[in-house]
C-alpha cells in the first residue's frame, strides 16, 4: 500500500472518524447528554457535544471521503451547529472526493488551520528500545487509579490553552474507552507524563490511534513522549496491529517526536470553517 495514497488515506480517514465517533459515544454515558450525537454526511462524521468543549469534540472529520457531499447536507449540518452557537468546522483530507473544495467555497468557508497525518507500518519483527532513565507503565489498574488528574496536569501549560472542563472531559472519555489502553511514563518514581492509545479495525488492517499524550511541565524536554510512543508501538505490534497513527498540528513539539519515532507524513489536513453570520 502506497503510504501518501488514496486507499491507505481513506482507512486513515476512517480510523479517525471512528474515532471521534467513540469519544462521543464515551461522553454520552459519562454525561448522560441525551443531545451529544454524530451525524453521518459525506463518508464521515459531525460531532456535536457541549459547545464549551469547542471544536475538539464539535467538528466533521472524514467529509467527502467515500462520498461527495451535497450542498442540503452540509446546510443541515450547518443549521445544527449554530443552534448551538458553534462556527461550523470540516477537516478535510487531500484525498476527498473532487467536488468538495468547490461545495464548500461555494458555501463561504475559508481554511483557518492546518494538521498532520502521521503514519508507520508495524511488522512482528518491529521492536523499540526502552528509553534510559525513564519508566512507562502500561499496567491498566495502576496507570487509570490516577490517569485523569496526571492527564490534566500535563496539559496544563501549553502554547494555547483549553478549558479545564475540556481535559477533564477527554481525560475521563479515554479512561472508560474499552478500546483505548492507557500508559504513563515516570522519571525516579514521579509521574512525568501520560499518553492513549485506541485499537481500530480499518480496511487496511488493525490501526493502532495515539492520542492525548501530555508531559507535565517540569519534565519537558527529557524524552517523555519519545518513551511513551515507543511503548505504545510496542503494545500496537504485541496487539497485532498492521499500522499506527498520529495527528498533530504541523511544526510543534508532537510533530517532531512523531518523526523522531519512525513516522511518515501521510498527508496534511485542512480545517474549513464557516463562521457564524450576525442576525
């Protein structure tokens, strides 16, 4: 399989909508917010939570992969979201159907960000060093007892802040995921950082996506992540997965510790947003 392709990007694409779909899922019966769904549009799918958790939990992913969107859908949808006083926001993969960059310039979007795609095929010969001086733990009971909290710490400090309420959430979606193993990485016997991992059949095999991956602050720059995506990679293999995945915003520390792991640039995203119009 082609590694920037059509075929490896629509099971990449759907690994991620899968995705996001079991977040939302997750938080539904952790909230009990009979009104957080997905709707179907395009081959992929539009989350639409609580409106405080901005676009990690309100937004499309995998629009017009498998097929092309029309133009009463994408008004539908665009309907659900300003209800909610949400801008409606679509990320668009490359490799989507041809007709999707006129429907939505049509439609008044305009790209406000971009993400990277990161790709690696795993073989059962693959293996990945320990990192010196640093321990990851993968032991379920004893890396969820305190998973949450050590989740939110990590992401404490960052170049753009989220709202508390938002780690919390996506910190306790991960912890009742049963798709999702959940790891840690300590430094002398204290906590230095966490990071998931979510198992997820694809047309191309069993993807293994690595998520919410955060370094408490006063352990930047000593490897943490590095150690905790080489764990996860390992796990990956052991489960028998074919391939693993990241996403990370282009240039930024993550991106860099991808790279450094043995990943490949499978594709940039674009995010298209349609703003809310005034009354």
């Amino acid at each position: 399989m082609i590694l920037t392709g059509p075929e490896l990007a629509r099971a990449l694409e759907l690994a991620e909508a899968t995705h996001l779909s079991r977040q939302v899922d997750s938080f539904r019966a952790l909230s009990r917010a009979e009104n957080a769904r997905t709707v179907a549009i395009a081959g992929g799918i539009a989350a639409l939570t609580d409106p405080a958790f901005g676009r990690k939990l309100n937004h499309v992913t995998g629009f017009g992969m498998t097929a092309p969107a029309l133009s009463f859908e994408l008004a539908a949808l665009e309907s659900m979201y300003a209800a909610q006083g949400l801008e409606t926001q679509i990320d668009i993969c490359p490799h989507a159907h041809g007709s999707t960059l006129t429907l939505l310039a049509g439609r008044g979007y305009t790209v406000n960000a971009f993400s990277n795609t990161y790709v690696r095929y795993l073989t059962p010969a693959d293996t990945f060093a320990a990192s010196a001086g640093i321990e990851v733990v993968s032991d379920q009971a004893l890396v969820g007892a305190t998973f949450a909290a050590d989740s939110v710490a990590g992401f404490s400090v960052q170049a753009v802040n989220r709202p508390r309420i938002l780690l919390e959430t996506l910190a306790q979606i991960a912890l009742r995921r049963s798709d999702t193993l959940l790891f840690s990485a300590t430094v002398d016997g204290q906590m230095a950082g966490t990071g998931g991992m979510s198992l997820i059949e694809t047309p191309a095999g069993l993807l293994a996506h690595l998520y919410i991956a955060s370094t408490l602050p006063a352990y930047r720059g000593r490897g943490i992540q590095l150690a905790l995506l080489r764990a996860r990679l390992n796990a990956a293999r052991n489960a028998g997965c074919t391939l693993a995945s990241v996403t990370a915003r282009p240039a930024n520390t993550s991106a860099r510790n991808t790279e450094r792991a043995g990943f490949s640039l499978a594709y940039t995203k674009s995010t298209f947003i349609k703003f809310l119009t005034s009354p």
